[in-house]
C-alpha cells in the first residue's frame, strides 16, 4: 500500500495543479465572453483540483479520531467535479445558463453521495484498508457513469454549420469515454484489490491516463466554444446580407437584389439569344387604404399581394418590392415576346382581388403593370429598368382614362 500511495501522491499534485490552470483558464473565459456554462465547468475543475489533492489523504485508516472527515474530504470533491462536469456539459449544449436551484441540487447530491459512500465502506468490509479501497472503488464507478452519460449528452449536440458536427464536441465525447474507461477499470480494480493488491505501476498508469482524458475534455470544450463563436459569425454575417438585400415588410428582394437578378438575367440571355421581361407593378388607390383603414392594414395589403404574384410566376421568375407599393418582377427565359405577354396577363390577374382586414372591412385591390422586354426596350440593366417604370406609368394613364371614358358614357 505504501508503493501505491506514493505513486499516487505524484499524480495528484501534477493533476491538482493542472486542473486548477484549467479552472482559472475556464472562469476567465467565461467572465470575458459572457459563457455561463464555462462558470459550471470551472468549479467542476475546482473540484478536480481539490479531488486530486485529497488524495494524500486517500489511505488515511477511518480508526483514526479524525477518519469520518478525512473520509468525507477524499469523496466530496469528486462527486462535485461530476456533478458540475454534467451542469456544464448540459448549460453548453442548450446554450443557457443553469439556474441557482440545480446547482444547490448538485451540491445536495454531492453531500448525500459522500454520506453513501462513507456508509457502503463500512458495511461492506471492516478492516481499514479495505474500505478506502471500497471508498476508492465507488467514486471512480460514479465518475465512470458520469462521463458515459455526459458523453452521451454531448452527443446529442447539433452541428454548428453545414460541415456537420463540432470537431470540438467530438473531442469532449472521445476524452469522456476514455476517462469513463479509465475510471470503470479503477472501480473494478479497487474493488477487486479487497482480495489481491493491485500493480502500482498499472494504477498510476491509469490514474494518469484518467487525468489526461479530463485535460482533454477542457481542451474539446475550448475548441466547441471556438466552433461555436465562428458558426455564429458566420450566420450573423449571413443574417445582415440578408436583410441588406431583403425588404423587412414582405421578405422580398429589395431594389439592390433586384438589380443583381436583372444583371445575372441579362447576361444569360445574351448568351442564350433568349428574352427577359421587367415589370413594374403599381397598386391603385393604395394610399386611401393607408388613411382610411390605418397603416397596419397597408402593410397587410402589401404583404398578401406579394404572396399572390409569387405564386403566380414561375420557379426561375423574382418578385420584388422597391418602396411604398412598388413591385418590381423579372421574368427571365422568355423564349417569344409572346411569353411576356402571358407574364403580364398572370400579373394581372393575381392582383385583382380583394383583402379582408381583421376588422371585418373588405378592400379591393388592383394595379397597373409596365413592361419592358430585352432586347427591345434596352440592352442593359438601368435602361430596362427605366423603361419599364416608364411604360407604368403609361399603363396607369391609359387605365385613368378607361376609367373616365367608362363614368362619362355611364353619366350620358
């Protein structure tokens, strides 16, 4: 026994001090870009550190006057290193921080865990030696369980981006299985050494390889949390392009995105000897429904007339909003300047309709529609745009006047 105490007195003061870097490095970590989880996993490190020191006193007999709390000092801190080791794995994976009643739980489960302990070595055995054995044996079986099913929490960690999952979080699931195997064997072994003394060689072996896996774990979580903040620049990134291109009302495309659509349209056709139709799409009368029903009702006009002229273009086709109740429709890969024609008709019919308010009033809604055709109209990009806003606002002169051509033949 006195050969495996001293082989284990070195491996826990190299382990105490590295795992109280790792808890600084940890709490630091947290403090500076707001990460709850890594406070959790910090005290878990403390915890280890603390574990790893009380081992001195690992063979200290429970006769001695002093040996319920020698006793109670070796198995605390280990059940509070996997309980916090779970608190902090959980907290990363949701990204959300553990609440103050969990940890108290933990810290309930620790004590009773000790208590437990305590207990099961001496109802088990009497002599001295073999309780620590036994005391040895239960804590590295609960580390064991611990990390398996942290692992087994970890494993159910989406991946940060479309390359699949976190390499970090593959190394923290790789580290716990070790350290779970590492402990399992420790259990059986101390178990087992009741009977037979274990190799001391082999136990600091394995104490050490236990130690290294739970390096390994600190050092998967730094590289998760690092994926993590990559994955969620990126999207950020992703997120602002988005909205710099995208109308916030209808989710449509914006003029800057339109523009891009008529470039890239433009540059197939010429390739393709084919045709592209812009059309611009105006709504009559939409400012009365802004003053008489309120602005909320305008937004609801506009958003279910983008949806209506949507659905009826095709898959290639790019519906726009550019202001107000401006629509802007690119329609490439028009084979005949009859297609254009067909373009317009279903423009038209998606927009005559009526919008039901949720107050029950029911508005009627229309609009004209300008067309440009490359390559008659233009050739480029801001002279087609120009001539379809210009043949707009023909359209909308030649429906005024329809309009009063028809209430001045109803009036005679």
């Amino acid at each position: 026994m006195d050969s495996l105490q001293l082989g284990a007195s070195a491996i826990a003061l190299v382990s105490a001090a590295m795992a109280s870097a790792l808890a600084w490095l940890a709490w630091h970590f947290a403090r500076r870009r707001d990460v709850p989880a890594l406070r959790d996993l910090a005290v878990a490190w403390v915890a280890l550190a603390a574990s790893a020191l009380v081992r001195l006193l690992e063979f200290v007999p429970v006769a001695n006057p002093l040996g319920l709390l020698v006793d109670a000092l070796c198995s605390f801190p280990a059940f509070l290193h996997v309980g916090f080791l779970v608190l902090g794995a959980t907290a990363l994976l949701h990204d959300a921080p553990i609440g103050a009643r969990r940890r108290r739980e933990v810290l309930l489960g620790a004590l009773l865990a000790t208590v437990m302990t305590v207990r099961i070595s001496l109802l088990v055995v009497h002599d001295a030696g073999q309780q620590v054995l036994v005391r040895v044996g239960v804590r590295a079986a609960a580390t064991a369980l611990a990390c398996v099913a942290v692992a087994r929490v970890v494993m159910q960690a989406p991946g940060d981006d479309a390359r699949g999952p976190s390499f970090g979080a593959g190394i923290v699931r790789g580290a716990l299985l070790a350290a779970s195997a590492a402990a399992a064997w420790q259990a059986g072994t101390a178990i087992l050494a009741t009977r037979s003394a274990p190799s001391t060689t082999l136990w600091a072996v394995v104490t050490f390889v236990e130690f290294v896996a739970q390096c390994a774990v600190a050092v998967g979580l730094v590289v998760w949390l690092l994926d993590r903040e990559v994955a969620r620049a990126a999207a950020m990134a992703a997120s602002a392009e988005h909205r710099a291109q995208t109308d916030p009302l209808t989710g449509l495309p914006n003029r800057a995105r339109i523009v891009d659509r008529v470039h890239l349209a433009l540059a197939n056709a010429r390739r393709d000897s084919e045709h592209v139709a812009v059309c611009y799409v105006d709504l009559d009368r939409f400012k009365e429904v802004n003053d008489l029903h309120g602005h909320a009702a305008g937004d609801l006009v506009l958003r279910t007339v983008a949806q209506r002229l949507v659905s009826a273009l095709r898959a290639p086709d790019t519906v726009g909003r550019i202001g107000g109740d401006e629509f802007v429709i690119v329609t490439p890969r028009l084979r005949t300047r009859d297609d254009a024609t067909i373009v317009v008709a279903r423009l038209r019919d998606a927009l005559r309709g009526e919008v039901t308010l949720p107050s029950g009033h029911v508005v009627p809604v229309d609009g004209s529609v300008g067309v440009a055709l490359y390559p008659d109209a233009a050739t480029e990009t801001d002279p087609l745009l120009a001539a379809a806003d210009a043949a707009l606002y023909r359209d909308k002169a030649a429906r005024r006047a329809d309009r009063w051509t028809r209430l001045a033949a109803r009036s005679a």
